[in-house]
C-alpha cells in the first residue's frame, strides 16, 4: 500500500485540469477582487464529511471551493496592510518545491545551494560583508526573533544559552513607528517588551538626540541598553530611519543595530529617489526583511542577514549526534541552515525568490518597485487635488494616508474612513486598510502590488470620493 495515485493516468488529468484551472484563476487575477466566503462553502471546508475520494475530486474541489476564496491581494486595486501580489514564476516555482519536497535544514543538496545562492544575493544587495550569513524564515517577525537573540548573545556571552539570562535587565530602542514584532520579539526571547523603548521620531525617523537620552537614561538606572532597531519603511507612514546616524550611535554606545526592513529594505532595489532612502543600512549589524511584500513572490517568505556569521552561529548552532556533519555523502554540504534559526526541518522558501530573479531580473523587480512608489506619489497628489480629501502625512515612499473629508471633525472623520474602507472592500472595487495617526484613523493605502497601474490608482480614489459623497 502507498499513498501514490492508484491510477497515474487519471491523477495526471486531473493535475493538468487544476493547472489550467490555476492559471485561468492567475489571467483573470483583474476580474476577481475579495469577496466574503459564501456561508455553504465555508461549511463545506469541514472535515466531517466527503473524506477519502482521491486525487480527481480533489481536483475538482480545489478549483471549485478553494482556488476563488483568496485575500484578493492578486487584483490591482489590493492597497491593505502590505501584502505581496505573487509572481507567475511563483506558480511554476511552487509545483518544483512540491514536486522535490526538499527539507532545506541542511545536508547536501541542490536547494540549499539555491538558499545560499538567495542568500549571497541579498548580501550584496544590501551591501553586507562577505561571509555575513543569513537564512530564509517564514517572515520579518521570525527574522526579527533570529537578530535579537543574535544581539542578547552579543550583550550576554554564549554562556546565556545554557544559564539564562539570569537578572540581566536588557534594553532595546526604536522610534515610536516600529512594528509590533519588534516588541514581540523581545516578548518572546524573555526580556520583556516594555523593554523595547519607544524613541520619537520626527519626519527623518528616530529623533538621533532622544535616542543618545534614552540610552544614557537607562545606563544610569541600571540596565544593560544591547540593541538598537532601526526601520526601513514604518508600517504606518513608510517613514525611514538615518541608518548612517543610528550606525554611528550603535558603534560610540556599544549596541547592536538591527534593521527592520520587512518591505522598505527592497527600496534598494529602486530608482532615484527612494532607492537613497536605505543608504547606511549596510552598516546594519542584522536585516530582517520580506520577500513575500515587496518582492512580490508567494507567501510565506523573509529572511534575516547577519553580519558576523560567527555570532549567528554561535547563537543558534546545536547538533545531537543524529544530525553530525560527515565529510562526504549526503550529511555534508556544510554550513547547514538549522544552525542559523530556529527550525530544524525547512520548506524551500528559496526556490521562489530564485525563479523570481531568473525570470525577471533585478532591474524589473526594481523598475516594479519604482512604479509603486510612482503611484504613490500619484495617489497623494489626487487627494492633495481633491476640494475634500487631504493627506495625514507625507507620501515618502509607498504608502499614502488620507482622510476622505477634512471638513468633518475627527470622530466623524474617523467614521467615514472606517466605512468607507469596510465599503470599497465589500464591493470589490478597492482594499484600502485603516490606520490611526494622532487622533484621526484614516484610509492607508500600501501599493506592493506590481498590478497596480495609475488607472487603478485613480479608479480607486474616484471611488473613495463617491463613497463620501454618497453619506
Ligand atoms: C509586515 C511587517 C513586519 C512583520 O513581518 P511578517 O513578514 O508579517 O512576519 C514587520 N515589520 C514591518 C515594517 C512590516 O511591514
């Protein structure tokens, strides 16, 4: 008995059906926008019922009641959160992965050549030494996890592995903007996200002079200061930090610099002039940052670079004897990858950026990643034209706030971009997430989408103008 198709001729026409299914989903990706999961199919998806009918009724149900009920973030007009759009190469990278079922924690094989060989293009990208490392996870939030512990390891010694960190009252920085992984991180790894203090920023990102205070603060109070986390791109306002003023910090105080940069680290992939916005962040101690945002390819997909390969190492390196390294055979191939991160088994998260570069080059992605800040700007000057609308920051990169009505005070204000968002989404014309800034929760657009073309970009906002209008 195996698992096999019983019938390799059916299984096989059932296969190039789903594909054809799949790839007539991916050309229409124009034609279908979110939309709420119909209650049957969602009740169809429990797994009391229909279990055990092979692989052609899979088929059938797969193209049927899953391939239609995605997040919408394939259609051109999905400005929410930052989510990625995916990558044609990304279908035919992802039926290689499944097909190899690769475990990429280590050992001798072709796709851990190929993470390596992601990996060494990163580094260069982002200006790395030779020899820093990294690994692929599942997201910024793992990858931030990874660096700190890196950076404890640094403050702490190698001994903390296997003491503790006994009293050590450990503080890190960031501007007021950073994400929330960076206070889970610290949350996770036992030091406390109080921890983790909330620098002001101003529009240049942190304020370099509140920083230098916080810091000499909490050495006069007690605490041990070990990290500074920088950000390129806040998920808020897409404001970025002066990597070269908080590298400089980072060196006379002793810390360890971390860059977030989950989506506006590939800015350094852009033309002038948002491609100077991560200048320094090669003088970053750790990277965290995302492929599955802004580098388009599926989910999930982040990595983490460290610049001392010695301290990525030393932090996460552990080999019981069933995992020893041999010297020829397929327990070779060192370094292996389960001594960089947490994970010991790894999917090939690498494949996919890999077919994304082969296909279509850096200079695409990043005339890709261009466009997006281009429309941007585009939206921002449509609400700054608008008699109504107006701008609650600054366009700096990709994202655009605004508010659909200034006239209104900001608890109606607040109302209408609350619903107009929840609106737009319903009826599948434009996905604009809500963020609050101040006392104002506005209409927060995020263009990570390589779909997107100026039309969408007017479509929409001509739509958050009927939305207002229609109160
Ligand atoms: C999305 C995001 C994160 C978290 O990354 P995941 O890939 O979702 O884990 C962290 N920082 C910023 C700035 C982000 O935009």
């Amino acid at each position: 008995m195996t698992l096999d198709p019983e019938n390799p001729e059916a299984f096989r026409r059932a296969a190039h059906r789903l594909l054809d299914a799949c790839l007539d989903q991916f050309e229409a990706a124009r034609d279908h926008p979110w939309q709420p999961v119909p209650q049957a199919v969602r009740d169809g998806y429990r797994l009391d019922h229909g279990l055990g009918v092979g692989e052609a009724e899979l088929a059938q149900r797969l193209a049927a009641e899953v391939l239609p009920h995605g997040t919408g973030n394939t259609h051109p007009r999905f400005f929410g959160w930052v989510h990625g759009t995916g990558l044609a190469s990304g279908l035919m990278s992802e039926l290689v992965a499944a097909t190899m079922n690769a475990n990429l924690g280590g050992r001798d094989h072709g796709a851990v050549d190929i993470e390596r060989a992601v990996i060494d293009w990163a580094r260069s990208v982002f200006g790395f030494p030779q020899g820093s490392s990294g690994v692929m996870v599942t997201g910024t939030s793992q990858a931030t996890v990874i660096a700190l512990a890196c950076a404890r390891m640094r403050a702490l010694g190698p001994d903390c592995r296997a003491h503790g960190q006994g009293g050590a009252w450990l503080t890190a920085y960031a501007g007021a903007g950073v994400h929330n992984a960076a206070k889970k991180a610290l949350e996770l790894l036992g030091l406390g996200g109080d921890n983790l203090r909330a620098v002001p920023e101003t529009a240049a990102g942190v304020d370099i002079a509140a920083l230098r205070a916080a810091i000499a603060a909490d050495r006069a109070a007690g605490a041990r200061p070990f990290a500074i986390i920088g950000s390129a791109g806040t998920v808020d306002l897409g404001r970025f930090d002066d990597f070269h003023a908080l590298a400089d910090l980072a060196q006379e105080a002793g810390l360890w610099l971390h860059v977030d940069g989950a989506f506006g680290a590939w800015t350094r992939l852009a033309g002038a002039p948002w491609r100077g916005l991560t200048d320094g962040i090669e003088r970053a101690d750790s990277l965290a940052c995302d492929f599955h945002k802004w580098m388009y390819v599926p989910y999930d997909c982040g990595m983490v670079l460290v610049r001392d390969e010695a301290e990525h190492r030393a932090t996460f390196a552990a080999r019981p004897s069933y995992l020893a390294g041999q010297s020829r055979g397929l327990a070779g191939g060192e370094p292996w990858f389960c001594d960089y991160g947490t994970d010991l088994s790894r999917g090939n998260r690498a494949l996919k950026v890999w077919a994304a570069l082969v296909a279509y080059g850096p200079d695409r992605l990043g005339a890709a990643i261009t466009d997006n800040c281009a429309r941007a700007a585009q939206m921002g000057a449509l609400v700054a034209g608008d008699p109504h609308m107006a701008l609650i920051a600054p366009v700096m990169s990709n994202l655009c706030v605004f508010t659909a009505d200034a006239r209104l005070d900001t608890v109606g204000q607040s109302a209408l971009n609350t619903r107009i968002a929840q609106d737009l989404q319903l009826s599948g014309e434009a996905v604009f997430s809500t963020v609050t800034i101040g006392d104002v929760t506005g209409l927060r657009a995020a263009i990570t989408n390589h779909r997107t073309q100026a039309q969408d970009v007017d479509r929409a906002i001509a739509a958050v103008a009927r939305a207002r209008d229609a109160r």
